[in-house]
C-alpha cells in the first residue's frame, strides 16, 4: 500500500509492507510491517505511482481548517449533503474539499467536527499520485485507550487528543508542550480528562518544556523518518475515506489474484494426478495385450498335427478378434475431467465399459468418433451418487 503525506512543501510518499504472513492471508492491520519511504519533492518533480492496491493521502495538518459545529439530529450522509452546501461559506477556500465525523449524537442535537481543505492542486496530484482514498492527518491518530499525542513541527506544536474511535480534540500553539497546553485540552473535553492514559511525545526532548506533576505518564517517542500518523494507520477502517470512482471490487484485487493462483495451482495438480492415472491403465493395458499376443503364437506355434482342426477353428476367431488398444489411447486422450474406467470386457468385436464420469455423453461422443468404433450404445439407465458423478455401462462394436 502506497501513503502519501500532503503539506505544503509537496508531497511525501511512502510504501507500506505487511509481514510475509499477512500477505498470504490477507490478515488485517500494518503493525508489525515497514514503512519505507518512496519519493518526495513537489509535484512536478516526483515520477506517477502505479498501484493495484490501495493508494492513500493523508492531507498534513498545515493544509487543514476543523471546525466543531452544532446541527439539528440528522444521519451522517444528511449532514454530509448539508455541509457540502454551505463548505464555501464555512471555510475561507477557494476550492474546497472536506471530510466530516460526528463528535457527538443527542436526541436533540448533533457535534460533527469538519475538516477542509483547498483542492486546486487535485489534477497535479492525481497525475502523480492517483489515491483511492483521502484523510486529514487528525483523523489518522487511532489509539487502543484514550491518549494525547503531542506534534512539533515547523509551523509549530499541535496537541492531539484521540481514542480507539479516533480525533476527540485538538489544539494549536507556538513554542514548546507544557503542562497549560495539556491541561487547558483536558479542560475542553473535561468529560473524557479521567480516561486519558499518557501523553506521547514527538520531536525530541527539546519539545518539552515544563510537563511535571501532570498526573498522566509523559512516553517520548522517537523520530523513525516518516510523519508520526503513519504509526497509527494499521487501526484505521479505509472505508469510510474512500473516494475511489471504480467498482469497489478493485479494493480486493489482491485477494482476487491470490485465488487464481490458488485454484490454478489445484487444477494444475489435478491435472498431473490424471495424467498419471491415465498412463498407468494405459500401460496396463499394453502389457496384458502384449501377454495375450505372445500366449496366442505360441498355442499356434507348438500345435500338433493332431489339432489341425482345432487350430483351424482358433485361426477363424482370430479373426474376428480386434483389439480394443485404439480405443483405450483414444479415450486417454479425451477422457473428460473426473471420469474413470472402472471395468472392461472385451467379447470378440463387442467392448463392455464401466464408466465413472459427470459428463457420460461427452465419452459417448468421443467413442463415436474413434476410428475402428463402428457404433457405441448405453446400456440400462445410468446411476448417479452423491458427488454427482454417473456410471454407466457402454457397449462399443468393434470394426
């Protein structure tokens, strides 16, 4: 999976990889995978990313506006469709995009908290980056238990407060993370201040000021090389970012292919189990006619004056012998899928078969057509078992 990461100086992009073991089985979630970066630079300058998987933006925080507003009680796709009416006057862009989540759902009112952000640059994205979906970093922090993750960058700090739900609050500043900035947080969301677990630190010890007596456990977290909301996409659900134009079935191609591979490899396999029994009757059958032929010139060679007549008789019916070998390779070669010989015999020009198959009219037919068959006939009606397979007992004449 591809991530790009959107700010203002261009784009940062970046491969994500699962284990080996989540690739196999399709098992959900990133955690224990890479993130190795790709490219980055302005757009101009980076090459098309091309992608069968997932392609996923994360809009950086200094190309955002949020806002927290109260609406009437009204689903999540109504508020959708209203904010996308009033977008223009809500937020000073030009050119806005917006992703929306409700806070908070009453019998009386509805919190929702809105970001936007300007989409002039959309046909000079997609042309380099085509995502199939599209976030606010905000909503990129997911955490097992309520936390607080502090952000110091070149525009500043940004406190982030977030749960296993996702964005609960935030705050902007200039300078170094103290102890007014998490508790003036803490404040504006004083229902959820006793949940929160710890505070998680990013940018080093100089982004610190003066966090003690606190009452939360402060966890620093080092710089790995790549922004610190890409820690927290394994706990994402994509779905609800989606902004993918063709069928949704392109989401699974991976799982898609996988099974193809899967059911050639077993039809592949299939195949050779098959062949091999093919060959083994095949060779079966060679050897008794071998032995047969050989018990029948020495009968003729080791005859005494005395049974001339008898020997005579023989010679007539040998002649009215034909041997059912033709018959036997052709079949090998056209014997339809799960079908089997079961039983042969041969009464001088008249083949006695049993045959085990899902398709007997398929092996009727290429009986017909054999050279050396001069008619094939069903006898008594076929019986069919619980795998769907029929037996049948055909009589083939002989030329």
């Amino acid at each position: 999976m591809f991530v790009g990461f959107w700010h203002k100086g261009g784009l940062e992009i970046y491969r994500l990889s699962a284990p080996k073991s989540q690739r196999l089985f399709g098992a959900p979630g990133l955690a224990e995978g890479k993130i190795n970066m790709f490219a980055s630079g302005g757009l101009e300058m980076l090459k098309p990313v091309q992608s069968f998987g997932k392609i996923v933006l994360v809009v950086g925080r200094e190309l955002l506006l949020h806002a927290r507003k109260k609406f009437p009680p009204a689903s999540v796709n109504d508020l959708k469709k209203a904010v996308s009416l009033e977008i223009g006057g809500m937020f000073p862009l030009k050119s806005p995009s917006f992703f929306l989540t409700v806070f908070e759902k009453t019998e009386s009112y509805t919190l929702a908290d809105i970001w936007a952000w300007d989409n002039s640059e959309y046909d000079n994205l997609k042309r380099v980056f085509p995502f199939t979906h599209v976030l606010p970093e905000d909503m990129a922090f997911v955490s097992e238990e309520p936390e607080i993750s502090a952000v110091t960058g070149a525009e500043g700090t940004h406190l982030l407060a977030h749960s296993k739900k996702g964005f609960l609050a935030a705050s902007s500043f200039r300078g170094r993370v103290s102890r007014s900035h998490i508790e003036k947080l803490l404040k504006a969301i004083s229902r959820h201040a006793e949940e929160f677990k710890c505070v998680n630190v990013y940018g080093g010890a100089e982004a610190v000021a003066d966090i003690h007596d606190l009452g939360l456990p402060v966890v620093k977290r080092e710089n790995r090389g790549y922004p610190a909301c890409m820690e927290n996409l394994a706990g994402l659900d994509l779905k609800q970012f989606s902004v993918r134009t063709e069928p949704v079935i392109m989401e699974y191609v991976d799982v898609i292919m996988r099974s193809v591979i899967y059911l050639l490899i077993a039809y592949a396999l299939s195949l050779i189990v098959a062949g091999m029994h093919y060959d083994a009757s095949s060779s079966e059958i060679k050897m008794k006619t071998a032995k047969l032929n050989a018990g029948m010139s020495a009968v003729v060679i080791g005859q005494k004056k005395d049974y001339a007549e008898a020997a005579d008789e023989f010679k007539e019916k040998m002649k009215s012998w034909r041997s059912p070998l033709p018959v036997m390779e052709a079949l090998s070669r056209n014997l339809p899928e799960k079908s089997y010989i079961t039983r042969m015999l041969l009464n001088e020009t008249t083949l006695e078969l049993t045959v085990v198959s899902g398709n007997p009219l398929k092996i009727v037919k290429a009986l017909d057509k054999t050279e050396g068959v001069k008619s094939v006939k069903l006898k008594g009606a076929p019986g069919k078992n619980d795998q769907g397979l029929y037996t049948c007992i055909l009589s083939v004449e002989l030329k």
